[in-house]
C-alpha cells in the first residue's frame, strides 16, 4: 500500500512538475520554444501572463533565471546573505550563463559555489599574488553599463561569473557575503540590488532582522532606481517622501518587539509591470533600535564580544568648519550649481555657537574671510551667502593649495586660543570633481603636504562628485586625518547628498572618546580611540576574552562634551550576556528559508557572529592601517595581518582572490566526464567584474582591487573542496563551532550506543545483520515527518574472529514528509538529495545546501549533517580507508545529534529509546562480568519496559575512535531490550516509510 501511495505521489510530482526529480539531470523538452512556459517553471498560472511577457520569454536565447533568491539575515546589525540563482538551458546547445550581482562596497564575500550540470564547483580564497601587466589576454572584463556602473568607483561591486550550461541542462549559482551595517542619520540602511536583466519565473527577498534592543523603526522604501546607492543619498531623501510611503508590490512584514521579517516575491507579471528590463533597483530597508544608557550594548558569544556604543540626548558639541571648495573649470555647470544650493542650506543649519569660513580654489586661491573663524550671525550668514553666490568656476584644480590654506585657517584659529576651543570639534569640509592639475600634482607630496598641516588638530571629511575624481587620494587624506570620504555620481543629485553628509557630521555629540575594558581580561581589541561621535552614528568595537569562564568586565568610556568631561563605566555580567546573545541568534537562525553557505550553514555561521563581527572588524582595520602605512616594513605586516584574517574567515578582500574550477562542456553541448584536477594552478585569467577597492594601492604601482574573481580553465572534475589547509599556506577553514553530537548513535560493525539522559545511564548492543538487509533505525513518519533507514554491506571477518562475517552500513537514507517531501540518500561517495529539485553532491567536497526548513551540510570527507526544522539533526560520519583490509568496507556511521523534533511515538532501533528511562538493577548470581574479568558480585539487570535484560559493563569507542564511551551492553542481538525480533526492523527498500509493525512502542 505504501510503495502504490508513493508511486501515486511521484506520479502527480511529475505531472505538475516535471522536473521535480531532475533539476540537474538531462531535461525532455520537445520544442526549444514552448509555448505553454512548462519549462520557465513559473509561479503562476501561464493563463495570467500577458502575451507580451509569454512573447519575450520564448524568445529567449540567453539562458532562463528560473529562481533567484536572496536571504539575508541580519542579527545586531551583522548582515549574512545568501544569493542562489537557477538558471535554464533549454536549448540542445551548450549555453554561456551569466551570474551577475550587485553588493554593498562595504561588504565581503565569503564564498561563491556553483553546481552545473549535478557537479559541484565550490571556490577557494587565497592570498592575492602580485599582479603583474598583462596584455589583451589577462584583462578584466568590462563592466556592464546595464547594471548602473560608472567608470569611476561605485558604492556597490559586481561580482560577475560566467560559466557555460550544457544542453537541456540547469546551473545553479550560490553566493555568500556578509557586512557590518553602519548607523548613519540615527538609522541602519540595508540594500538588496536586483538588477537579473531579465524577468525571473520565481524572484524572492528575505530580509530577517533578530536585535537584542527593541526594533523602534522599520521602513520599507519603495524599489530604489537611482543610481546613488548611499544611505545619505536615501536618508537625505528621505525627508521628501511620505512618512509611510507605499511599499513594492507583494512585500508582506510581519514584526514583534526585537525581530522582523520582511519578504518581497513579485511574480513575472508583477516585475513585468515594474520594467521588462529586469532592472528592479534597489530592495531599501531602514531600521533603527533602542539605545540602552550609559555604556551601551554589550554582546558575547564563545570567547569573543562586541561593543555597541551610541548615546544619546547629549548637548551639542560647538564645531568650528572651514569649507574648501573646487571651483575649477570643470565644476561649470550642474556641478556649481549643486554645490552651491547645498552650501546655502548648510548655512541655514549652522548653529550659533559655531565657527565658519569659506575657502575657493582652482589655479588662484580665494579666502572669505582672511585669518579668521566667524561666528554665526545673521549678518555673517549672508555676507557668506554673497561670496558662495559669486564663485565663478575657472582655471586649473590645485588641490595641494586649497588644503594647504583650509588647514593654515583652522589651525591659526585654533593656536590662537587653545583654551576657548577646548570643548569644541575642529573639521575641514573638502570638496573637489577632479585631480591635481595645478601646484603640486603627486599624491604622495599631497598627502605629505596636509599631514604636516593638520598637525592631528582636526579632522579632514572630503567629497568627490563625478567620474574623473582621484578617490584614493581623497580617501586616503580622509582616513590619515580622522575623517572620512563620500562620493557623488555624475549624474546623482549632489545638492542633497552634499546636504545628506554634512548632516551625518554636522552635529557633534562627543569628542575624544576611549573605551577601555578590564586589564588582562581582553586582547585584540579593534579601535577604541575615536576623535569624535556624532549624533545619528555609532561606535562598535570587537574583541577577545581572555579568560571565558570570568564572571565581569569592567567597561569604562571617557570623553568630553560640550562643557565637561564624562566617565561611564559598569561591570558587565559576562554569562548573562552570553545567554542572551545565544538566545536571539537561535531566533534569527530558526527560520532560515532556501539558500546555500559555506560550509557549516548561514546557522553554523551565525553561531559565531560575534567572533566574524571581531574578524570583519579587524580586517577593515588592517586595511585602513596599511594604507596609512608610512614605511614598507610596517605596510607589510599589516598586509599580513590583514590576509591572514581574511583567509581565516574566507573573507574576498583587496588582498585575496577567489579561485574557482569551471565544467568542462564538449562540442556536442554535452559535459566531458570527470577528469583529474591538475594539481598545480596553471594560469589564473581575472573574470572579475567588480570596481577598484578604496583600499587600493595605486598610488604605489599596484592595482588591487577590492574582490578578484580568478577561473581555473578546462579543469571539470569538481574534484577540489573549499579551503583546507595547504603546506606553506595559511589556508584555513572559516571558524566554526563543532557540531555537539550525543553518544546515540550505529557506527562500525555496527555497534549501537544508546544514551538515556534522564536515567544517566549509557547501553550498548550489536546487530548481526545479514548483507543486503535494509534496518529501520528511526521511525516517525506519522508525527514528524521522520523515518531513518540504513542498509548493510558485508565484509568477511578477521582472522581468529568468532564471526563469520562483518556488517557495516553503505547507505543511510532519510525521508522527511514535511513540509515538503524529500528524500536523502548518503553513501561514502555522494549525497543525493531529491525534493523539489535534485542535487547530487560528492562527499569530498564542502558545501550546504538549504531547502526550506531542510539543511545538508557536508563537510568534505568528514561528515554530513542534516538539520530537519532545525529541531532535528542528524550526523552522518564518512569513514574511507586509502589501503582498506579485506575485512574493512568504505562505510558510514550514524549519529543522533538533536531529537527534541521527534514525537514520544518514535521507534525504530535507536529511535524507540529516545524518550524511554531504564533502571538499573542487580540479582543474586556468581558473577558480575566487566570486560573479560570476573569478580564475584549480583549480575547487573536493565529494566526498560518492563522487562528485565541482563547486561554487562564494556567500553565502547565512538567517534572514529575519538572518544571512549562506558555502557550497558546487553548481548544476543539485542533479545529483550529492543522492541520485538531484529525481523521486525527488516524493511523492503531504503525509502520504505511503512509504520512498526506492533504499534507505537509495542513490546
């Protein structure tokens, strides 16, 4: 009955979806261009697609997105997420697909995986070798002006990746990355860019937000086509929409007190409706939290904390600004006038206590107001308003000069009167649209040039607008002068994010600010010195504990205000914050959708997001470090430093390239069979498409760029894994947390170990089973969805064993029935995963893969976890020999690691113990054996049931060995203590979910 309902229900897949069992496999589509969209694997009736769209997806040559989904889990401000595109092939001939995607500048990938064609490609970080000129033949690919490029460096890269699909076949593109969101104008901005450029059959959205503080805002923006990306562009903005304006079609919200999730799924009719282009925009979602007072937000997790600091309802700081600003030649126009228009409302907001002036230059240099800072006056205000309004662009652009006389301005009024600015803040504005052409043009002479003025008195904030912009020696100044950089498109709209920077920097809170912990209680702190703090940021530093089983720290934050200094400081209570950071991050990890990661899950991963958190942290600060570096011995241990962290974390940055192997595609449009990887990287050509990093190093003859996307060519065999460690490398795995696994267990011989909590008490048997048999290890098909089964392969025994064979199991198979039917079926070689689509994974590689609340996470020749609703786990150990004994088998071993999701009424070898206690007693005999020896004593009796098996005391060891586990072993293939005869546990074949055939627990 049970085989007739299953063939039913295969049956009725195949009819609504046919290629439910084959996303990887060779497709049957009669015509390339059918009419009745079966193959775009749409989310909507095709009768509801307009002719126009049915038209366009028909005639399609370039491979179909069927599925492009994006994830993002956002827990305290930390952003994982996962990007998966399914593309179609539908034609016989081989296919280029083209994965294209926009991230945040500020972001890191962390792994790109592809599988074509059932073979799994997964990528590997590695040190950034020297890159040394090309020709035509090492080039990078241009960027692509459809996605909203600019040639000069945008707010967002593109991470682009071609590879070609055989006929009637599918690939699907997985790409991770993760990012540390900034507070700008007292909000969080998260930005998901979908720009496919074409319709896609099923478009998704997942934006989940877990905080420890209260969530007090939340705004979904309406899609965003602009091509300024910035949160100051937005938040600028911002005050022109409404206060609730409209959200994109089919976004739903659904929020409580400290999570939300936000999903937005318009279907091909929806998108169709917005543009045909496939150019979307921008997904924007603002949100902000509650403060907590004093010394802030302090989080821990498995040895390692970060620190949110953000007050708030502070005075304001008095500041004392000088402007510089470009009036060249090439500011006519636009440019000018934008510039200008924002000036005069930055004038507006200047407050009475503060000190200005205006300085101009291009080949001649102009000062409004000669040796002096003016206060604010309405006199001196429009007497400001009149110099701005007659600046004339003309001339050449001299950088050298403009900073030289800003920086002369600010520091004689300073000198001037220590004193009076003592609680007072002290900033250059700088804005040019081009590169030295007058004075001094080298950038190093530059720099050295305002170090040496700014005397560290003040801070240096500069602006580029247009494409022609130095950004690096913009940023550059920023950074070694305590400030930072913006820049400003062509064709943004500068006036209001001119007006949008200014309001990020324009109200000082604090200045001087040092936050210090306990002494000796912490070590790699990340920067804890800051200049200033001002209203609407926040200061997060990152660190690590010393001593973990310490019971506080001691936090205190020094600074100064507008008329005094301020301390903070409290003791924290390490364990109840890191009960508490383990509990949200439990939430953000309980309902993670579809999507793949890098080894270990994006809920392995978040597990230690603090500690990424600490290594995102320290990479940006190695970065910034490097390039303010003033000697090539100190640039070169910060690059070190730097890389070796983002290998660690399997971070892409300026100084790593990702290197991944491509499928091999015959002329025929067919796959070549698997070959040897060849074991040097032979010739690595850049496929990168992303723009130069800020980090880079121009300035000093290289070109790095912020992520380099490298290809090993005609290598198809899938063979290598992600990062191992590699000698002479430091090549290192992403830091992940070992995955708890309880002694229950079937492994080896096989050898069964049972665990009773309740009882504290451990019972181990042995099965001789039979070749070929099929045993029902778990069975709870009925209430969780659950049944585990295990087939045996035979060995003969060793010489002098009293067995006639050995038995070990070859394949474990899962069926899980909620909320979707799936079927997993792992031998020592591969992982073959069947649900709506069909993933066949070698088990020498490292991946994960996630289908709703299903996750297979395979960790390459080691193990394989699969994650049920995340209530169930299960671990799959994978034991290979390289010379095996003729009595040793290529076999698995079988390990519970989570049970709560199973029902009281499982069984099943393991299953029927889980929720049982047993006792332990003693009756009158000679004997009590315990290993080999025998010592007079009552012989021990297990009472489970009700029934009394006798049992003696032996030493297992599980694991592979790695750990030694005391049990209660009873004998004679388990007679009493499991539920009926070992028959019972016999079933038909491996995907056989049919029920106990006594009843639930019968005896």
């Amino acid at each position: 009955m049970d085989m007739n309902v299953n063939m039913l229900f295969f049956t009725l897949l195949m009819c609504y979806n046919q290629y439910v069992f084959g996303l990887f496999e060779d497709i049957n589509i009669e015509e390339d261009l059918s009419p009745d969209l079966t193959d775009f694997d749409l989310d909507i009736s095709p009768r509801r697609v307009p002719r126009q769209v049915k038209s366009m997806l028909t005639k399609e040559t370039k491979p179909h997105i069927q599925e492009l989904s994006v994830k993002t889990t956002i827990i305290s401000r930390y952003a994982f997420t996962a990007v998966s595109c399914t593309m179609l092939n539908r034609h016989s001939a081989a296919a280029e697909g083209v994965f294209q995607f926009l991230i945040p500048k500020n972001a890191y990938v962390s792994n790109f995986t592809m599988i074509i064609g059932g073979r799994v490609y997964p990528s590997e970080v590695r040190p950034k070798e020297k890159k040394v000129k090309q020709g035509k033949g090492g080039e990078a690919k241009p960027r692509n002006k459809e996605a909203g490029e600019q040639s000069s460096e945008p707010e967002v890269e593109v991470f682009r990746m071609g590879a070609s699909i055989p006929g009637r076949n599918r690939a699907m593109f997985m790409l991770t990355y993760e990012e540390l969101l900034q507070r700008r104008l007292g909000r969080y901005e998260h930005v998901t860019s979908l720009r496919p450029l074409q319709l896609v059959s099923r478009l998704s959205v997942d934006v989940t937000i877990v905080d420890h503080s209260t969530i007090t805002h939340l705004e979904v923006l309406p899609l965003r086509n602009g091509k300024s990306n910035t949160a100051v562009a937005s938040g600028a903005s911002a005050v022109k929409t409404p206060a609730k304006p409209a959200l994109p079609v089919s976004t739903v919200i659904k929020q409580n007190k400290t999570f939300c999730r936000i999903t937005f799924s318009p279907n091909i009719v929806q998108q169709a409706k917005i543009t045909t282009s496939g150019m979307l925009g921008e997904f924007v979602v603002h949100y902000d939290v509650e403060r907590e007072l004093g010394i802030g937000d302090i989080q821990v997790l498995n040895g390692h904390f970060v620190h949110y600091f953000a007050p708030k309802d502070l005075p304001v700081v008095p500041k004392n600004v000088v402007f510089v600003i470009d009036t060249s030649a090439s500011m006519l126009g636009t440019k000018i006038r934008q510039s200008l228009d924002a000036l005069f409302t930055i004038l507006r907001d200047l407050r009475p206590g503060d000190r200005f002036n205006f300085v101009s230059f291009s080949n001649r240099i102009k000062v409004w107001q000669p040796n002096r800072l003016v206060p604010v006056t309405p006199l001196n205000v429009r007497d400001a308003k009149k110099f701005i309004y007659m600046l004339q662009p003309t001339g050449g652009t001299d950088i050298n000069g403009g900073i030289q006389t800003g920086s002369s301005l600010l520091s004689g009024y300073l000198n001037a009167d220590p004193d009076a600015n003592h609680n007072s803040v002290s900033l250059i504005i700088f804005l040019t649209d081009g590169r030295p052409t007058v004075g001094e043009l080298q950038s190093p002479s530059i720099l050295s040039n305002a170090r040496a003025a700014v005397k560290e008195q003040f801070c240096v904030f500069t602006i580029g607008m247009g494409n022609d912009v130095d950004y690096r020696l913009l940023e550059r100044m920023a950074l070694e002068n305590c400030g930072m950089m913006r820049r400003i498109h062509e064709d943004s709209d500068a006036s209001t994010m001119l007006k949008g920077f200014y309001d990020e920097i324009g109200t000082p809170l604090l200045s001087d600010i040092r936050v210090n912990y306990t002494e000796d209680s912490v070590q790699y702190v990340t920067q804890h010195l800051f200049t200033n703090y001002f209203n609407g940021s926040e200061i997060v530093i990152a660190g690590k504990l010393t001593n973990q089983s310490a019971d506080s720290l001691h936090v205190q934050v020094t600074a100064s205000n507008s008329d005094k200094s301020i301390v903070l400081e409290t003791d924290v209570a390490l364990r109840q914050r890191e009960v508490e950071t383990e509990r949200h991050v439990k939430e953000a990890t309980a309902g993670v959708g579809s999507g793949v990661t890098r080894a270990g899950t994006l809920g392995s991963v978040a597990d230690d997001f603090v500690e990424r958190v600490w290594g995102f942290l320290s990479v940006k600060e190695g970065l910034r470090s490097r390039l303010k570096s003033q000697t090539s011995r100190e640039r070169e241990g910060h690059t070190q430093q730097a890389t070796n962290l983002s290998l660690t974390y399997h971070f892409l940055t300026p100084l790593t390239s990702l290197v991944v192997e491509k499928p091999q595609v015959l002329a025929d449009g067919t796959m070549a069979e698997d070959t040897p990887t060849p074991t040097p990287v032979t010739t690595e050509t850049n496929k990168k498409a992303v723009s130069a990093n800020e980090l880079s190093d121009e300035m000093e003859g290289e070109e790095d760029t912020a992520q380099s996307l490298h290809l090993k060519k005609d290598q198809p065999g899938g063979q290598s894994s992600t990062v191992t460690k590699t000698t002479g490398k430091v090549l290192k795995r992403p830091a992940q947390k070992s995955v708890t696994i309880s002694k229950t267990s079937a492994d080896g011989d096989p050898h069964f170990v049972v665990e009773f909590p309740l009882s504290k008490l451990t019972v181990c048997f042995n099965i001789n089973g039979e070749p070929g048999h099929i045993l029902r290890m778990v069975s709870d098909h009925k209430h969780s969805g659950v049944t585990v089964n295990g087939k045996l392969i035979g060995a003969p025994a060793p010489a002098g064993s009293h067995k006639q064979h050995r038995t070990y199991f070859s394949t474990i198979t899962i069926v899980v029935n909620r909320p979707k039917r799936s079927y997993i079926e792992v031998t020592p070689k591969k992982v073959i995963l069947d649900g709506r689509d069909r993933l066949v994974l070698p088990c020498d590689t490292t991946v994960s893969v996630e289908s709703g609340g299903l996750v297979v996470t395979i960790v390459g020749k080691s193990t394989v976890t699969v994650t049920i609703g995340g209530t169930i786990r299960f671990v799959i150990l994978v034991h290979q020999y390289k010379n095996p004994a003729p009595y040793q088998r290529n076999h698995l071993g079988f390990y519970i690691s989570n049970s709560k999701g199973l029902s009281h009424d499982c069984h099943g070898l393991l299953g029927q113990f889980l929720y049982e206690e047993v006792g332990l007693a003693e009756l009158p005999g000679n004997a009590m054996a315990t290993g080999d020896n025998s010592t007079s004593a009552r012989s021990p009796i297990l009472k489970v049931k009700g029934r009394s098996v006798p049992v003696v005391q032996k030493t297992r060891r599980i694991y592979s060995g790695r750990q030694s586990v005391d049990c209660w072993f009873a004998r004679n293939n388990a007679a009493k203590l499991i539920d009926g005869q070992y028959e019972d546990y016999v079933v038909s074949h491996l995907f056989d979910t049919g029920d106990w055939p006594h009843g639930s627990n019968g005896a």
